[in-house]
C-alpha cells in the first residue's frame, strides 16, 4: 500500500520513510502540503502522514484541499501535532483528519494505527468496486427500461388521427420509465372505428409486460376479427374482452387489468361498448350536455368466468368523448385530495369548444397545478375523441 509523508523536516521525513518501507510500505516523502498533494493526485496512495507546521501550505491546509478534491478513492489522514495542541486537533477535526498522533512520533502507535487504516482502506476499496458494479448493473438496467419504454410507446397511436368522421387526440404521461397504461384505435370496417383503453394493475416491469403483450395482442386485426360478427356485421366489442380475459387470465396471478373497448359506426351515429373496471368515459354532447357513460364493470383477467356486458349510446357529429384512465382521477393533492372526476368533467365542460389538444393541454397543467408538480403516482392515458361533422 502506498504511503505519502508532508512534513518540513528532513529528519522527520527520512526516520518515517525508514520505519515505513521496513513495513513494506511504498513511500513518498515530501517537503511541504502543495508537494503532498500533488503526490496524492499523481499517484494511488490511500494514506497521508502530515505534520500541521511547513511552510507554504500547512498541513490543516493540506487537509482541507485534499477533501475538496475528488480522487475518486477515499484518503486515511494522520496529522502529527505537538503536545497539548487542542485547537489544532480540533480544527484539524473540522478540515476533515481522521486521526492524530502526538510528537515525537511513537513507532508502535504509529504501526498500530497503520494497520488499522490499513484495514479500512481495503474495505474501502473493496466497496467502492462493488458500488461500480452495482452502478454498471444500474447502467444495464436503465438502459434496459429506456428499451422498453421506447417499444412501449411505440405500440401507441400518433397523438392526433383521424378515422371515419372521428378524430382522437390523445396524451400519455407516464409516471415511470415503463407503464401499464395501453391505448389504441382501428378502422374496422366501411365507416366503423375500434378503439380502447387499459391499465394493468400495478407499477413497473410487471405492469409494463403485461402491457406490451396486450398491446400486441389487440391489433386491427384483432379487433376487426373479434369485434365484428362475421355473418351479420354487428358490432360485439363484449367479445374482445371475452377473448382477452380467456388469454391472460391465469389461477394465482396477482396481474389484470381494466378495459374499455368501444365501436363507432358513423353511419348510425353509435357507440356501443364494453366497460370491464375502467374509469367511465365522459360524454359531451353538442347540446351542451355532458354525462359519464358505463357502470364499471368486472376487471379482465381477475375471474376466468368473469361475465362482460355491453353498452349502447349515440354519438353523433359534434358530440365528444374522453376516455381516460383513473391515474388522472386519482392523482392526489398535497392533503390526498383525489382530483376527481366532476373535477375532469367541469375542466372539459370549460373546453368544449377548443380544439382537443387545447383541451388537453389545459387539463395536464390543471393536473400539474393540482398535484404541486410532484411526480405523478400512477400512468395518466388521455383520449378525446371527437365526432366530426361531415364537409
């Protein structure tokens, strides 16, 4: 282990210098603190033995810049001080020294407190090896959920579509790297529009997965396949939930999630859906009326017979829907105040008439001001879907 000696006294420094390589020790011995440290700086040494007194930079001096600078290593400092010397040993405290040895240097002491600063710098080190590996792991997995998080929102739609007389405008405030919210909408016939929303129950991976892999799985073509019977045309979004609960429903597993599945045909002016568990979509009609639509429903995957019903309302040209998920109801105050869904209903009351990204944008930052810019506790999903009227 390397040693590097300051003090201003060739004797001094060449009794150290023997008494410390007969110890097996590498040493360098050096005249004053500017010396020292710039040894310390240079080389790898993990111990200093200083004298307070030298000219130039002292060794209080020495200390304090020593614990300003970052070595990347930790630096076991002995000051040696004359007897008696309290104010020094108490500043020398506060410039950052470890420990002090009275003059004339007692050799037994001495090796005696290098063994032990000896023994601390070896768990030093063998810490500090294991911290950068357990920051390289980190690295990895970050890396990893950036992954993850890029592919996860690459299974979203563009943030403003048009299909079939509807436009959706959506947001997506994730409250980690990786969420359990998933949304996505479909042309699934002449004049017919699919869509949904999900949340998975819980935070992070686990949600995540579960997510992606429903994502995947509701493709156009699923829904086109499940929502629509085949012989007569009609439109059973209750069937995507049927199949999705028979695929991912599994005995013990802690994962589900809610669902709202929902089926546009313009030509009939008509929503029918499916509501299993998820927060019920806010209705504005063009006659200024506004209402929630659904009465919650079973959650998907919770029960393998889990029973799914479906709903039927018009919606015609002028009329909106949003559909979110309840990390924006639930996103609570300072006081865990909830913001609430008649919160949600009067913010988009207030923007019936802007242009849905206006309206969007308005109620993020009503979240934002609501929550006090504190990180958001659960994924927020934001889908306003708009019935244009015909050119």
């Amino acid at each position: 282990m390397q040693v590097v000696v300051a003090d201003d006294d060739l004797g001094e420094r060449l009794v150290l210098k023997t008494v410390l390589s007969r110890l097996n020790y590498e040493v360098e011995a050096t005249e004053d603190g500017a010396a020292a440290l710039e040894a310390l700086e240079r080389g790898s040494a993990s111990i200093l033995l200083t004298d307070i007194t030298m000219p130039e930079m002292d060794g209080l001096e020495l200390v304090r810049r020593l614990r300003e600078t970052d070595l990347g290593r930790y630096i076991y400092v002995i000051v040696f001080t004359g007897l008696g010397a309290s104010e020094a040993r108490m500043r020398g405290l506060e410039a950052g020294a470890d420990e002090f040895m009275s003059k004339p240097i007692d050799t037994a002491s001495l090796v005696a407190r290098l063994r032990a600063a000896e023994r601390l710098m070896t768990y030093e080190r063998d810490l500090r090896a294991k911290n950068q590996r357990l920051q390289e792991a980190n690295r990895i997995i970050k890396d990893d959920l950036d992954a993850a998080a890029s592919a996860q929102r690459a299974l979203l739609p563009d943030p403003d579509v048009r299909i079939c007389g509807c436009r959706f405008s959506s947001v997506f405030l994730p409250s980690r790297a990786v969420s359990g919210d998933v949304f996505n909408h479909f042309r699934i016939g002449e004049g017919r529009v699919g869509f949904f929303g999900a949340d998975v129950s819980g935070h992070g991976v686990r949600a995540a997965l579960a997510a992606v892999a429903l994502g995947y799985m509701a493709s156009e073509e699923f829904f086109t396949n499940m929502a629509v019977r085949r012989d007569d045309g009609t439109l059973q979004p209750k069937r995507v939930a049927d199949v999705l609960n028979a695929r991912f429903f599994r005995e013990g597993a802690e994962t589900y999630f809610t669902l709202f599945v929902g089926t546009i045909d313009e030509r009939l002016d008509r929503l029918v859906y499916c509501q299993a568990g998820y927060p019920s979509p806010l209705l504005l009609g063009s006659n200024g009326r506004a209402r929630f639509v659904g009465e919650g429903g079973m959650p998907v995957a919770l029960l393998s017979d889990a029973i799914f019903d479906e709903g039927s309302i018009g919606f015609a040209p002028g009329d909106r829907l949003v559909v979110y998920s309840d990390g924006v109801t639930e996103a609570a105050n300072a006081s865990g105040e909830p913001f609430g869904a008649e919160r949600l209903a009067s913010s988009m009351r207030d923007m019936r008439g802007d242009l849905p990204q206006v309206a969007l944008d308005h109620l993020t930052r009503q979240l934002a001001a609501w929550t006090e810019g504190e990180p958001l506790e659960d994924d927020v999903s934001l889908i306003i879907i708009d019935r244009e009227n015909p050119q």
